[in-house]
C-alpha cells in the first residue's frame, strides 16, 4: 500500500467535511416576512460555530499531512487508526450543527451538545494521536525519532489534546465557557507551530 | 487510459460517500422541548448504521486499492464492473439511513430495509467480485497468479462474499440478527487480511 | 496551466454529482405507517433515473478522461469550455429529481421534466464537443489528427450527440418514449466504443 | 510541506462547493399542482445566481491554480491565508441561495442579501490578494517578481478586487444592479486575462 492514496482519500474526507460545515447555515427566507438582518443575527451561533469548525478542520488536516507525509510504509492498522480520526472528522458537520442550535440556551441540552461538539474533537485529537503512536512504535518513517525523544513528541501532543479533555469537561457545566475554550484553541493553533511529527520539516523521500 | 484516474474517481465517490453517511444525522434541535439526551439516545440505530457503514465502507476502499494497484491496463470492462461497484457504494448512505429509520421495530418494513441495507452490501461485493475476476481473466496485472491459484483466489474472495448472502437471507427473517452479523463482518475485517488480490504485496510498478 | 489540475478538479466534481444522485433516494419512513415495499415501488422512477444518470455520468467520464489526456497543453479557452461541460453535469442531479418527480404523470409538465432531463445530456455533450473541436482546431494534443480525419471525428460524435437531439425533441410528445431511449443509449454506450477522441490508444506521454 | 498537497485539498472544496451550487436548484414538484414551467420560470433568480456564481468559482479556480503553481515551497501562513479563501469559497452556495430567494423582491432584506452576496466574493478576493502578498514578500516562487514590478501586480490584482467593493456598495441601493455588476464581471474574466501571478507563464519546476 501506498502513502498516496491515503493521502488522497484523507483529503477527499477533509475537503467534503469541511464544505458541509456550510450546510448548517439556512435563513428562512422572505416567507416568514422577517427582515434578513434579524434572521442572520439569529443565526450567529451557526456562523460561528462555521468559523470555529472550519478552522479546527484546516489545522487537523494541516497536522495530517505533516506526519502522514514522513511516513514510509502503510500498513493495516495505520488504514485503521486513520479511519478512526476521519469517522470523527465527518461527524463535525453534526457536532457544530447541533451545538449551534442549542448554544444560545442555558440548559442541560446546551450543555450536552457543547461535551457532544468537544467531544468529537477529542476524538478526532485521539485518531491523530493514535497515529504519531504508530509512527512512533513501527518506525516506519523516513526519519525515525531516538527512543529518548519518544516522550518529548508524545508530551507536545497530549499538550494540545489536553485542551479538548478540558473544555469537554468545562461544557458539562458551561456551553459558553466551552465554546470561548476551543475558539481560542483555533485561533491560537493559527499562529503557533503544531506538535512536531517525526520527520517533520524532513524531506519526504528516501536519500537517493 | 491509465489507472490514475480511475483511482482519483473512485477515491473521490468512495470519500463523499462516506461524508454524505453523516446527513443521517440530525437531531430535531430545541424547537421541539425535548431533552437532547433523549433525542440522542432515540436516534442510536442511527449512529450505530453510521459507525458500521462507515467502517464496511472503509474496509472496501482499502480492498478496492489493493486490487486496483495490481492492475497494469485499464480497459472498457474493468471501467465497467468499476461503476457497478461505485453505484452500490452511492446507495450506502440511502441504505443506511432507510435502515436505521425502521430498526427499532419488529415488522416486515423493518426485515425489508435490513434486506435492502445489506443487499446493497451484497452487490458492492459482487462488483469487486467481478474487477477480482476481471484481473484473474485478461491478467492485466503485474504479478498474474498462476491458473492454479485462481481458485483459491475466488474461494477467499466468496467466503467474504457469502456473509453478505447470509445476512441478506438473516434478514428476511430478523433484522437486529442480520445487523449484528454485518457488523461482525465489519470489525472482523479490520482485524484480519482481506482475501489477497493478485500482485498483492508486491511492487506495483514494473521491474526497471 | 498543466493538464493534471484540469483533471483533478473535473473528476472531482464528476465524483460529487455521481454521489448526490442518491441524495433524490428518499423514503418516508415508519412515520406514515406505510409498508416500506409500498414506498420504494412507489419510487421506482427515482430508482431507474438514478441508474441512467449514474451510468450516463460514467460515460461521459470515460469520454472526458480518453479526451483529455490527449492534450498536451492547457489554455484559457480549453478552462472555458470544460466549465460548460461541468455546469451541466452538476445540473444533472436536479433534472433527474424533477424528472423521477414527474415520470409517472402523463402531462405537460411531465413532458417538461424530460425535456430539462435530456436537455441538460444534451448540453452536457455539446460541452464534451466543444472540447474535441478545441482539441481539432488547436491541434494541442500529442498526436493530432490529420485534416481529412476531422470531419470522421466530427460525425462519430455528433451521431452520439444527435440521440440526445432527438430525445429532447420526443420528450415533447412522450416522457416514456424519451426515458427508453436514453436509458437505451447509456446501455448501448457501456458495450461499445465511444468516438476516438484524438490520440486516443495513443501514449499520453510525448515520445522521450 | 509540499504544494501538491495543498492543491488536492483546494481542489476537493472549489469541486464539492461548485458542485453544492446546484442543491439550490429544486422544484416543489407534483405535490402542488402548479404546471412545471410556471415553477421553473419563478425559480429565474436561483438559476441566474447558479450560473454567475459558478462561473465565479471557475474564475478564482484558474487564478488559484496559476498563482499555486508558481510556488516553491509551502509555509504555514500560506496555509492559513488559503485557508481564508477557502472559507469564503464555501459560503458561495449560501450567499447564492440567500441572494436568489430575495432578488425578485425590493426591499432592504434584498439589498441585505446582495451585499451578503458579493461580500463573500470580496472576501474571497482578499483571500487570493493575501495569497499573491505572500509571494511577492516571501519570494517563496520559481520566478521571483523584481521589486518594481510588485506594484504593477498588485495593481492589477487590486482593479479585480475593486469590482466587489463597488458592487458591494451598489448592492446596498441596488441589488439588480449589483447583480448586474458581478454578472458582467463573471463574464467578462471569461474572455480576458487574469492578473499575471508571479511566475506566472513559466514552468513551474526548477531548471534542472
């Protein structure tokens, strides 16, 4: 098996998950005599939840590609631990979807959509773990990284899936709160370098 | 025609496919009082068709690849029996969904859709089947297998084969027993190799 | 422009069309108390359009794929023209809808339906033949056709083409009579050769 | 981080949004009783917005692939930047069917609606003019631009982009006209040249 299909398929997954997102945001139109400027200020937590999703699926996906990218060989459980994180990135179109509907409320239903919507992302973060773990343990990258830096490139991952264990917790008590959590997780992955893969900022083919 | 493309188009049916398995899932939103917890839980034959067809999905796009990069000449027919694979494959989500819909019941409707969602499963297989047979007939493949293992070939092939005739048949009779059976298959799979595909494991480019 | 872009895109949005086909596939479920076998025989015009455009699609796939990978260099009007052929592909699952919706009906807008139906094949073929001329009159393939060979490629498409002519004419006066025959053609074209496109068979590689 | 990556990701969402366009386009069908061609001719607006829209996207498609190509090396912020385009690219099917379900009306939700309209191609604009910034400051391109013409290609970039700002200003007196504008647009990049990329013409790989 070959890296590019993978990739290929990966890629396909991301690009429809991440223009679906786009699916959630409906006004009513002009049947309910409402002025359109009440109807899309009433959707604001669709758009925003669009913007916050859409820029979680871009930094994944940038994430993907940096360690799919050092990797060698492909085997099956790779194929199965990256179909773990992409069942998980397709059911973010859902999780914003829902979260949106409920966040302006306070309520326990809000409060579970929004550990439903960080939840998702957990185990998205927990697909994408599975996969550094399986650069790490099979070796099968271009540049394989000394056992001692082993607990170095596991720890900046748990770091940033710390995060979304978190605000998981933090939404079963405030919907809000949860929200601010990941939308500064967004943004702040934007502008910082991600957990370093193996091999990253290597070349991706063999020495000639 | 080179085998490029027909991968590219089949990867891309076989990644919005499997996005699309996600528009299933929809909760009714706060409109309706209800508690989101007990519209989630309402909706478990829902996610449960997700989960298994997501997998049955990616179990099929893995073997899809592993016979399609054996192949050296794309010709007319296998471009043929392609589509009638990818048409199965589109259905999945309607499957899926027609599906889950019925499968708390204990009625014919419920034993017809479980026919149908795994009938579909059935004829997917039959199109891999025939691109299999395909590559066993014209040898269009790097590595073609000797006549004598072409048998053996097909029996590892109708052996997966046949589970999706039995769930069919189960169905008829009970829809919960033919749910668990495809879902047996479908974590069984990830678990165990796939019946080899001629060439498989080799080289897929010809020796320089 | 290189030619893989081209392709890339094309076959992605070919990829997404064949998928929404499905999307028309709808039952009522439980909720009217229907038998389900009452409701998808109900839905056998939506069943049996699916198929024809799923197989149509596949056609013209092929055709676009023999076509373009003739061509050696990409221009601004090549880009032109294939977004026609494109504009009417992603009509396609629309005009199956409307006419599945109205197949059973004998009426003028069941005529209608057809009409918009073929049409939409029939401007999806004059796209794919604005590509051959572009590829006849700029001679920007590998292996361009001579002179006297451009009228012989001109007629074996617009024989491909005319079916759609007069299909569009016949939906006027008969839907069923129109249904049939282009059900007709994309059996018939699955089982036969589609026009040579130029250089088709050819290397798409320029001679080393 | 290589280019082709990223160009397979882009490709995937301008394909799925194109091809999300058409999803707009639906019919109340028989249930109504309304004659077919009274509900296809009140459905104008959805088939004008359908068409400008992708042409649109077909426009900023070519100009994202000349502009990428001419890229050496792929860097964070060129992630983050197209990932600004891409998040407009996205919302086109949105603002499409916004625009078209109020453009027959004159009142200020129409005008609201347009102004949506061509702010998402504004934004969308300034996704691309962030992209060609990029090239001309990081020199990240095969064929660097010389400082003095850095001005003359933002220049050109700017007098397209300035079409969406008026449009969007026009759009809050006028949405006909407004629509008018960017329709004129649409068609006329068909026939002219884009704002030369850097590099743009070249080859896209290093002299050997």
């Amino acid at each position: 098996m070959d890296r590019s299909r993978l990739e290929a398929f990966s890629d396909g997954v991301f690009a429809v998950a991440i223009t679906l997102l786009a699916l959630n945001l409906t006004v009513e139109g002009p049947a309910g005599k409402l002025w359109l400027g009440g109807q899309l200020s009433a959707k604001w937590p669709a758009f925003a939840g669009y913007l916050i999703s859409f820029l979680t699926i871009g930094i994944i996906w940038v994430n993907h590609h940096a360690l799919v990218r050092s990797i060698k060989q492909v085997d099956r459980v790779l194929l199965f631990v990256n179909q773990i994180l992409l069942i998980f990135v397709v059911l973010i179109p859902f999780g914003t979807a829902t979260m949106a509907d409920y966040l302006p409320q306070n309520s326990s239903s809000a409060r579970l959509a929004m550990v439903l919507y960080s939840g998702i992302f957990l185990g998205m973060s927990a697909g994408f773990g599975a996969i550094l773990e399986w650069t790490l343990r099979t070796g099968h990258v271009y540049h394989p990284l000394p056992p001692e830096q082993h607990w170095p490139a596991r720890r900046r991952f748990v770091g940033g899936a710390l995060v979304y264990v978190i605000s998981t917790v933090v939404a079963a008590f405030s919907a809000p709160a949860a929200f601010v959590l990941i939308s500064v997780v967004a943004v702040y992955y934007i502008f910082e370098r991600t957990p370093a893969a193996p091999g990253d900022g290597e070349e991706e083919k063999p020495p000639a």
